[in-house]
C-alpha cells in the first residue's frame, strides 16, 4: 500500500494530466474541420483505396513466381514445382483483381466518373497481367545475364538475384509498366516509389525500357515518365534521365508529351552523368563520361567526357612527386 505521502505527491500528477487530456478533443475537432475544407488531403469514404501493404505483397509474390525457388519459404523441387506455381499464381490473381478493382473504384469516385464495371476490369485486368508475366520472365533472364555480363565483381546469378538493387528496381518496374498499359490507376506508381525507398533507383512505370538492361550499383539512378531505353544499355550510379524544368503554368500542357531523353542500343553511361530533354538522344554506342551534362543529342558511336578538371593537392607528397623525408632520415 502506498503511504499518504506517495498518494498526495501523485494526486497532483493526475490532475495535471486530467487537465491535458482535456485539450485533446479541441485539436481533434480542428483537424476534422480543416479535413471540411480545402487545406486537407483525405480519403474519408466507403471506397477502399489499394492498400501498400497489399501491393508490397504482390510485388514478393511476383518474384516468387518469377525466380522460383529464390524467395520461397519452403524448398521447391521438381516434384512440386507445378503445384507450387499454380498455388502462387492463383494467390497473385487474387491479389491483383481484388487491388485493381479498388483502384478503379476509387478513380471513378474520386473524378465522378461513370460506372465502368470495376469488378470486371479488375478481374480483367488481373488475368491479362499474369499472362504476362511469362515475356517478364523472359526480360529478366535477359537483365541477370546483362548484370552477369556487366559486372566483374558478379558471384554469379544467385548473388545478382538476391543481392543486386538494380534488378530489385528492374523487376518491380517490369511489372508496373505492364499494368501501366493495362490502364490501372495508382497501383503502377506504389509499386515503383517502393523499389525506388528500398534500392535508391527511381524508375517511372511509364519508361520503356529495352532487354538486357543493367544498373550498376545504383543509388540515386532517377529514369524520367517518357524515356525511352534501347536494349544492351548499361547505367551506373547517379545517373539521371531527366526532364528540362518549366514554369509552373507550362506543366498541364506538358503533362502528355515527351519530356524525358532516348537513349538508343548499347549505350553507356557513367556515373553522375544527366541527360535531359524529351528531344536528346543518345545515338547506338555511344558512351557518356561521368559527370557529363547533356541537354543537346549525341551522334552514334560517340564518347563524351569532361575534360580533367585542375586538381589542387595540399598534404605532405602530391601524387607522382618526390617523397618528402621524415626529420633524422638518411
């Protein structure tokens, strides 16, 4: 039992959070009012939005399917294979319609449009994208041995599959560009803004991109909405395939035209390098230094690099130069 003294000294201490808590429904009741206005982003309605954690499941799901044995809980062997990819693909077809139908629903509310059969585009939808994934597979052979091929320090395609961000970001934009192009709403972009927070690589679904395609490392590689990527292109960290900025009132004019640069087959480009412009492109085989910026195009088979910059050693021997003796050396 407390003494009197503890329960005098904590009697205070409730009043003072009694009194607190009672600021609680004012604050509340401001931000209800401010979601009644137009200073509030909301989604307060009967109609579900395509939830991230779903989407995030679909993308694990899919690369379950893709790389068979790579990401699975259980061992896959010969014996199971069918039934364990017709169990998945069953499961990711769920998934899909169930997400889609929710987008769908969501846009036609959103923008007061028409009733356009949610649930059956989304069943639609759904099934036109797992067929599909087999030409996904396909690129993504294509984008392991490109990284394979690329990369000197590779272990071998299990370290590519695993471990390498570039194919993580090329496989989750895959296939969000394919739903892109089935028309489904909000979904396509979850997908990539969430390889783009676990890899550093921003890859809009609307981008084409070619097969054999190769990101080194990564970090900070950003590929514009309307870019256009040939095939047997190498990127490295840094890279940004971007659009040339305009004023405020120019973006809804722009919004449906082509802003983002084409690089052609069998480029290069090193790190840092930005290319901008939905009028540059990259002519075939051409190789873009580190660093370089480009907003004009560049004829095939052409190198570009900066020109070595002066650089300024301060230390205690500059690179090349004679050795400086330590006091008492002979």
């Amino acid at each position: 039992m407390p003494d009197k003294a503890d329960l005098e000294q904590c009697l205070p201490e409730e009043a003072v959070a009694s009194r607190l808590h009672q600021e609680l429904p004012r604050v509340v009741a401001e931000m209800v009012a401010s979601c009644r206005s137009k200073e509030c982003f909301d989604h307060v309605s009967p109609v579900p939005l395509p939830r991230q954690e779903a989407v995030v499941g679909i993308i694990n799901r899919a690369r379950r399917i893709l790389f068979p044995g790579y990401f699975d809980a259980n061992k896959i062997e010969p014996v199971n294979l069918e039934y364990h990819l017709g169990t998945e693909i069953m499961h990711l077809y769920e998934q899909v319609a169930d997400q889609i139908t929710w987008a769908v629903r969501h846009d036609c509310f959103r923008h007061e449009l028409s009733c356009s059969h949610c649930h059956e585009r989304g069943q639609d939808a759904a099934l036109e994208f797992i067929k599909g994934l087999p030409e996904i597979r396909r690129r993504l052979t294509l984008d392991v041995v490109a990284a394979q091929e690329g990369d000197p320090a590779s272990g071998g395609v299990d370290e590519v599959i695993f471990s390498y961000p570039g194919l993580f970001a090329t496989s989750v934009y895959r296939l969000a560009h394919l739903l892109l192009h089935l028309q489904v709403p909000l979904i396509p972009r979850m997908m990539t803004e969430y390889a783009h927070s676990r890899t550093g690589i921003d890859i809009h679904p609307g981008a084409e991109i070619g097969q054999h395609f190769f990101i080194d490392h990564g970090t900070g590689v950003v590929v514009g909405q309307t870019t256009v990527i040939g095939d047997n292109v190498r990127l490295y960290q840094g890279v940004t395939l971007g659009a040339l900025s305009v004023p405020k009132e120019e973006v809804e004019a722009l919004r449906h035209q082509k802003r983002h640069p084409t690089i052609e087959d069998e480029v290069i480009i090193y790190s840092g390098a930005t290319i901008l412009g939905g009028d540059t492109v990259i002519g075939a085989r051409s190789v873009i230094g580190g660093n370089v910026w480009l907003t004009e195009s560049v004829p095939p088979d052409t190198k570009v690099f900066v020109n070595k910059p002066d650089l300024l050693y301060i230390g205690r021997r500059a690179p090349g130069g004679p050795r400086r003796k330590a006091k008492g050396a002979a």
